[in-house]
C-alpha cells in the first residue's frame, strides 16, 4: 500500500463530474453565442453584397440609358418623364426607353431653360447665345435578392437652339 490514499472508504461525492458538467455548460453557451454572432456578421455580408450588385445594376442601367438616349435632349416640359416599355410607373408621358430585365429606370426633365445658360451669361457677345440648357435626371431602380436601390444621376446638356 505504497501510493494509494483513500479519504473516504465506500464514499465519493462527484464533486468532479459536478464540475465538469458545469464546465461543458459554460463551453456550449460560449460555442453557441460564437455561432450566433458570425451567422449574423455572414448575413450582414450577404446583404451588402446583394447591395453592391444592385448598385452596380441601377449603374450599369443609367449608363446604358444616356447611351440610348445619346446627344438629343429629352422632349416634354419640366416633370415630364420618359420610361422604358416595361415600365412600372403610370405617370409617363412615353415609353421611349429599351426594356431591361435587371433594373426600371425613367428620365424626368427637370428644367428647360431657353435662355442663355446660366454660367454662360456673362459672355454674351461669344457664341454661347447659339445654345439652350436642358437639365434631366435619369432616375434607375434595381432590386437584388433583398436589397433595392434607387439611383439618380443629373445631367445639364448644352444643345444648338433650334434642335
């Protein structure tokens, strides 16, 4: 009986699986909050991501819009709107725009100044009075997944009178 000890003869209290249990507790309530937190950090990613396409959409449509659109300035008075064929929009004075799948987009006159340009007026006597100023937006939604974006873009074009 050189090395073993016995304190208490036919008797063990379990302190040490009291404790354990008690330890595996604590660890899976760590584990499950770890877990919480990095499944809502990859859900906030997600949806950033969805917002940057969409972004890149409603971008990508106002390009090719003002490409489709070209030099020539929008028709109409100010508040007139000019949306694309399959457009959601009832308040449309027409329906001038090629249709696109990935994002709604319409042009809105903002003002149309047949005057001498603003910027322009000091200089008379030069060939600015041989122009007009024609200020529209192009307004572009995209929705991704679940996130939505609405892009406006303003122009200020400079055109010949008379055109």
């Amino acid at each position: 009986m050189c090395c073993a000890v016995d304190l208490a003869p036919g008797r063990e209290t379990g302190a040490v699986l009291v404790f354990a249990l008690v330890f595996l507790g604590l660890l899976a309530l760590l584990t499950a909050a770890i877990s919480e937190s990095n499944l809502l950090q990859l859900r906030l990613a997600h949806y950033l991501e969805a917002r940057m396409v969409a972004r890149q959409a409603a971008l990508g449509r106002v390009e090719r819009v003002l490409e489709q659109h070209g030099r020539l300035p929008p028709s109409g008075v100010p508040g007139s709107r000019h949306c694309a064929a399959n457009s959601l929009l009832a308040d449309c004075a027409t329906n001038t725009l090629g249709p696109d799948g990935e994002a709604q987009a319409y042009i809105e006159v903002l003002a149309r100044e047949n005057d001498v340009p603003p910027r322009l007026r000091q200089h008379i006597a030069s060939s600015a009075i041989a122009y007009e100023s024609v200020q529209y937006e192009v307004v572009a939604d995209a929705r991704v997944n679940a996130a939505t974006i609405r892009v406006h873009q303003g122009v200020l074009l400079l055109h010949p009178r008379g055109q």
